[in-house]
C-alpha cells in the first residue's frame, strides 16, 4: 500500500566507555545528561516517536548526542541500573 510504513520496533542503543576519560552523553530533546565513566556501559532506549523515526547518534570530539525525539520518553541504564540525569553545571 503507497504511503503505509510499519511502525518501528523499540528502539535501543548501547554505548560502551572504553577510553580512559569519561565521556558526556546528551540524550534529546529535552536534554539530558549523562556521564560515562571509563569500563561503564549506557544503554538507552524508547518507543519510537508519533513521527516514526528511528534514533539519530551524533559523534563530537569528547561528547555523543543522541536524539530520541520529541514525543517519545527515553530510558537510560548504566550498568544495568536505571540512571538519572545530571543537572548540568555550567
């Protein structure tokens, strides 16, 4: 059928700190931030939003964004513990 997309599935990312610094994770659009320690291991996950779209992953130098959508509400785990956000500081 012309126009017809199936939903997506849950959608689940997994990033792993193999580094010796931590890395920031942002995770949108309504942000929030998470740090990952070296050896730490972030999964995070949600349904896909209204839109249908999956997860886009953007790469910076010492920070990764991940954006989830704006009617979707993301779930993160580090280490296999639900996380909370960090306030941000600056």
């Amino acid at each position: 059928m012309f126009g017809y997309r199936r939903k997506l599935p849950e959608q689940r990312q997994c990033f792993e700190n193999n580094g010796e610094a931590p890395v920031e994770i942002w995770i949108e659009m309504i942000p929030r931030r998470y740090i990952l320690q070296p050896g730490d291991k972030m999964e995070v996950w949600a349904d896909p939003p209204p839109t249908n779209e999956g997860f886009t992953t953007i790469f910076h130098a010492d920070s990764i964004q991940v954006y989830a959508g704006w009617d979707c509400d993301p779930r993160v785990s580090i280490n296999g513990v639900p996380a909370e956000d960090i306030a941000q500081t600056d």
